[in-house]
C-alpha cells in the first residue's frame, strides 16, 4: 500500500476494500479480519463505494464474517437488500445461462462464456460472491446467426435504438463494435453475443479456435459451461480491465484469485506472450494495480520488474487516480465520458496500427449517427458534423452545472 500512499491518498474505506479484494473467496475457506480495518470508516461512504466497484457480494459477507462492527443498523439493512438484489439476479443469470447453453449443445453452436456467474464458478466455486451485471459470450465465427437466432428462441431480443438506421449503416457501424447486446424479455437481463474479444484487434486479437481448445469448464447442474482457461484468462481480463479504466475493482479480486495460482515461472511466461503482441507495458501495470490496491502476495521478482518499466509505472498511476475517485452525481458525467474514455484508451498502447483503430472508432459515434438519421445517399455529411460534434461536447464538459443528477447513481442501489 505505499505505493499507492506516493499516487493517491486512499480513504480508510478503500483500504478495507482492498483488503477484501485480496481475500481467498474460494469457497470453503476461513477469513479473518482484523479490528483495525474497521476503525475510522465512512459506512455510507463504504456502501456507495462498494457500488462502485461491484464488490457487494465480497463486502457484505466480510461485514457478516467481521460481525458487523460498527455498522449502523440503517446500512447495515441497505448492504443486506442490496446482496439480496444481488443474488437475486445471478439466480437469473445462472438459470438463463443454462437454457442457452443448453440449447447450443443442441445446435451444435460452439460459445464461451466469457464472465459474470460462470466466471465466479471457475474463481471461486460460489456463483454469488462475484457481482455480475449481464452474460457474455463469445461465439466462433460460424456460428453466429445461428446463436442469435437461438437467443431469441430463448426469448431475448436485440435493443436496438429508435429511429433505427439502415442495414447499410447499422453493418458500418458494426465494424466500430466487437458484439451484439441482447435483452431477455422475462429476467429484464441483458446479454451479449462477443464476435470479438476486442473491438481493437490490435489490443488484443480473437483466435477462437485456439480459445476453444485452451478452454476450461464449470458444471452447472448437467451442463458443461465453456469458459477460457487461466492463461487466456488473464490476458482477457487484465485487457479488459484496462480498456474500462478499472472502475471496477472486481476485477483485481479476479486477478488475485488467478495470480494466486500462478508460480513466477508462469507469470514469466504470460509477460512474453504480453511482449509479442506489443502490450508488456499493459501487463507490468497489471501487476503493480493488483499489488499497490490489494496488497497481494505476488512474487517479488514480477513486481521488481513491473516497478522499473517506466511506462507501465505511469500507465498505473493514471488508472489508480481516476479508479480511485470516489463518483458522486457532480462527477460522474466527467468519469464516464465518451470523449475522456477515449482519450485515455489513446495513450493505452504505442502502436501506429492500434491508435488508428482507435482514433477511426473515436470519429464513429453511435449517438450522432442515430442523432442525424441520414438517408444513405448523405451518409457523407456525417464527417462534416462529427468534428463540430466534438467541440460541443469538449465545451459542455467544461461549464456544465457540476450539480446536475445523474440517474446512473440509482443503479448502484
């Protein structure tokens, strides 16, 4: 934790998190908490913050382990009905998860379930101590009309905007995307058939022949759930993680149950594998969040190493000042912004190919293309209005009322 002491003064509640995300989650194993992560907390601010970060789950079963200490009975009630809400939807996505890998294995349709509850099977064997928001999948490349023609037999539909655009300019933006979101019309529960990893191939690339072979399994009652072996594992989600600026601390408690399992040789060996495809910078940086947040037990030598590269230093800084930010309704419009995302997503990787990508994706936006809803023949003038576009956005950014709600907060609840 001195690391981070030198980039951003954590809050004792961040400290306590922390320490839950370095905990051993894998069921059946004992946790001991000491007194003094309990002393001088914020418990409102705990709760708002463990919405933040996805870890109600992990939060609330340390609070019940701990014994509640200190907990005022009005958040101790909220932390409990928000683990409810909680459970509540990953009993949804388990059931769910089942009919529709169920019905692949009858298609014959080869998917990988990428996170969510089948990656809190493969991590710790508790489907609910994960939080998880949707489903994804990644389906291989001759399957794709016919899994989502399986998904909606399963009664889920594409969202899709309205006015919609024409087939010509919803297949030209598609080529800006890396999947197709999906709602289901019973559980309300949003999934994503993933033809891609990435949207930017050259972040990180798509085999999925070489995923499929790699791949692990979790049961779910009778059905076999494909999900990417640990190699794969920690180079989707360190990629991922990155690409959404790690607001979600949920995923280092990932890399630390994986890391956990990871001897120095093999760690090694992942940083060769992140050097071939030009991301070494992105990987040592894994290792220097996962190990200044969460204090975790990595072998010293990865970390020694991690700290002498300049650039992943400074790409890790970065990620723990925004990440670490408490969002609050005057900041979180600023945090989640198109433009700032985008922003640092251009400094993620030093690669012609890969800012190209990225600065093409940055001028195709989705809401000024449905904004202007252009007949085809004027799908030209698109490119004189997207620069005008940005300035706009680049000046409201700057002056618009910092105490302006924002709806998003109630999701966390």
């Amino acid at each position: 934790m001195n690391a981070v002491a030198q980039i951003v003064a954590l809050t004792p509640e961040q400290r306590l998190i922390g320490k839950v995300l370095s905990a051993d989650w894998t069921a059946g194993s004992k946790r001991l908490w000491e007194d003094a992560l309990f002393l001088d907390i914020d418990w409102s601010r705990l709760f708002n913050l463990s919405g933040q970060y996805k870890i109600r789950p992990m939060m609330t079963a340390a609070l019940r382990e701990a014994k509640w200490p200190g907990v005022p009975p009005d958040i101790r009630t909220a932390i409990l009905f928000a683990e409810r809400k909680c459970s509540q939807k990953a009993l949804l996505q388990l059931s769910l998860l089942a009919k529709i890998i169920s019905a692949a294995e009858d298609r014959k349709v080869r998917v990988i379930t990428l996170k969510g509850v089948a990656l809190s099977l493969r991590l710790y064997g508790d489907p609910f101590i994960r939080e998880s928001f949707d489903l994804d999948f990644l389906v291989s490349p001759e399957d794709e009309q016919n899994f989502e023609e399986l998904l909606v037999e399963q009664g889920c539909a594409e969202v899709l905007r309205d006015p919609p655009l024409t087939p010509r300019q919803t297949a030209f933006l598609q080529r800006f995307h890396h999947d197709k979101k999906f709602r289901h019309g019973e559980s309300s529960l949003v999934v994503e058939s993933h033809f891609l990893l990435s949207a930017n191939r050259y972040l990180l690339g798509t085999d999925f022949d070489a995923l499929w072979d790699a791949r692990a399994t979790v049961s779910l009652g009778n059905v076999k759930v494909a999900i990417p072996g640990d190699d794969d594992l920690i180079n989707y989600l360190g990629i991922h993680a990155a690409r959404h600026d790690w607001d979600r601390w949920k995923w280092i408690a990932d890399l630390v149950a994986l890391y956990r399992k990871t001897s120095l040789e093999e760690l090694s060996r992942h940083r060769e594998r992140a050097a071939r495809v030009g991301n070494q910078d992105l990987f040592d940086s894994w290792i220097l969040i996962v190990s200044a947040i969460a204090g975790a037990s990595l072998p010293l030598p990865s970390v020694n190493m991690a700290s002498l590269n300049k650039r992943a230093v400074a790409i890790m800084k970065s990620a723990i000042l925004f990440s670490s930010r408490e969002v609050t309704s005057a900041n979180l419009s600023d945090s989640s912004s198109s433009f700032g995302r985008s922003v640092r997503r251009l400094k993620m990787k030093r690669s012609v190919r890969y800012l190209a990508v990225e600065l093409l994706a940055l001028f195709h936006r989705d809401d000024d293309w449905y904004a202007l809803n252009l007949p085809d023949q004027m799908m030209w003038a698109y490119y004189f209005f997207r620069p005008i576009s940005i300035v706009q956005r680049c000046w409201r950014s700057l002056f618009k009322p910092k105490n302006k709600e924002i709806k998003r907060l109630n999701s966390w609840l």
